[in-house]
C-alpha cells in the first residue's frame, strides 16, 4: 500500500485521529475529514478563532470506507 500526505482544517491540532462509526451532523456522517490539497484544509480551519492544519503521512488502509474527490468546492 502506497503512502501519501493528507491535510485536515481545524481548531486544534489532532496528534492521533481516531476513526468513529456512526451518525452526525457532517456531511458524510462521523468521520475524520482529511483532503491532499492543503489550500482547502486552510480555507476550512479559517472557520476557527484558532486556526491550525495538521499534516499526516498515512499509508491506505483498504479496510476503510474512503470517499475521494478530485476537486475543492465551495462547500
């Protein structure tokens, strides 16, 4: 399995994400959103009084239910 570097926007910095089942109020349900396009994690941790970007090396995990898009939308 490949690795690659992923960004996620937020108010804290997140060392050890954790990987939850179940339902809320995100668009996909619980989960932890990440994106390879660091402008986007900017733009959505600026939503924070605290704004931070964690950075991660991850290797796939085939295991997860991964939901991929190309492109950043105004979302």
């Amino acid at each position: 399995m490949g690795k690659m570097t992923v960004y996620h926007g937020g108010s804290a910095i997140v060392k050890n994400p954790k990987i939850l089942k179940g339902k809320n109020t995100k668009d996909f349900g619980h989960g932890f959103y990440c994106t390879i396009i660091r402008e986007q994690a900017e733009r959505w941790a600026k939503r924070y009084d605290r704004p931070v970007v964690s950075v991660y090396t991850v290797r796939m995990n085939t295991g997860l239910n991964i939901l991929e898009f190309r492109e950043m939308t105004n979302a």
